[in-house]
C-alpha cells in the first residue's frame, strides 16, 4: 500500500521564493532548507491535501499532454523520502 504524504501544518513552515530556488524556514526544527522549483511545488500541493505519490505525480502533470511515466513516479518517490528526511512533510 502506498503511503500517504502531508506537508507540516501551515504555521510549521515559511517559505520565501528567489527565481528558481524556494527556501523552506521549518519552525519547529528551526531548520532552513533551499529546494528546487518541483520540490516546492510538491510541499505547495502537500499542503492542500494528503496525496499518494501517484496522486501527486497526476497533480504535478495535471497540465502536461504526456502521461505520466515510471521515471516521473520515481523521481517523486525521491525527492518524497529527501523531503521526509529534512522533516518537512509526513506521513500520514
């Protein structure tokens, strides 16, 4: 079964935005972090709502004409367990 993902709760992460690089202030660990354009906008997404990494891969391709792909599910599956490492997303 796969796992289902959530970001922190709002207040948990600040996020400031300079061209294509976002920097995530998580306050619970006092932790900063610089993520790239497709990892923020997978925490954008994870804060809206819990999603499976397909789930996510569709809303992440939701306007693209290309089906989605298993490299693109794996890529997602990555940088899923990287952001779970730094503590900014969880299961839910």
């Amino acid at each position: 079964m796969a796992s289902i993902w959530h970001a922190l709760p709002g207040h948990a992460l600040e996020c400031h935005a300079w061209n294509d690089e976002f920097v995530f202030y998580n306050g619970l660990s006092g932790m900063t972090h610089i993520l790239g354009p497709l990892a923020a906008q997978m925490i954008f997404l994870l804060q809206e709502s819990s999603l499976d990494s397909l789930s996510l891969v569709n809303s992440l391709t939701l306007n693209s004409e290309s089906p989605v792909e298993a490299d693109d599910l794996q890529q997602v599956e990555e940088i899923l367990s990287e952001l779970h490492s730094l503590a900014l997303i969880e299961r839910s």
